[in-house]
C-alpha cells in the first residue's frame, strides 16, 4: 500500500529526510523493513509513507496519534540501535521534523 490510512484529524506526522551514503549494504534494507514492522506493534502507530530517488535522498513520513506515542517511539531500544547504525554507516545527513496534522484532503479515482 502506498498511501498510510490515518484517524481523523489531528494526529502527528514525523517527517524523516535523508541522504545516504554509498556505503549502506544489504542490512539498510532488513532494518528498515523490521523497524516498520516494530513500528506497526507501537502503541498510537498510525502508518507510514516512504520514498526515495536514485540519488538517495529519501522521505519517510510515519503517522502518529499522540506526541507521547512519538517519544516511546524514538526511545524504543530496538529504534535506537537502529539510529546508531544510521548515523555511522547509512546516512550522510538527516532531518527530523514532527507536525500537528489539523486537515486533510485527498483524492482517489
């Protein structure tokens, strides 16, 4: 699925970009697929949306009910190893950005 199904508003997004870096292996891949799979078992997890383009710049927006549910999020152990691992081998530079979600639209045919 490429669109993450939300509650109604408002609910938090967090809103990760990134740059990798040549050197990321196979094992970027595994984690990130089992950190989204840890994700989904957290309480006040909502979804996730996920892109990145061949120059490695990626954009990562996961869906949260609460601010609390965010902070239990990036102080989950398993998260946080994986944080580290991403800091000395995956990415050249990040940004973390945490929004208020207040309205929302969409549009499907």
């Amino acid at each position: 699925m490429l669109f993450a199904k939300t509650q109604p508003p408002p609910y938090y997004a967090v809103i990760f970009t990134s740059l990798r870096s040549d050197s990321e292996g196979k094992n970027y891949s595994i984690t990130a697929e089992q950190m989204v799979k840890l994700a989904t078992k957290q309480d006040g997890f909502l979804g996730v949306e996920s892109s990145r383009d061949l120059n490695g710049f990626g954009i990562t927006v996961s869906y949260w009910n609460s601010l609390e549910a965010i902070k239990e999020w990036r102080e989950n152990s398993l998260h946080r190893i994986a944080q580290d691992k991403g800091r000395t081998n995956w990415y050249l530079q990040y940004n973390t950005r945490i929004c208020k979600v207040d309205r929302e639209y969409s549009f499907c045919r």
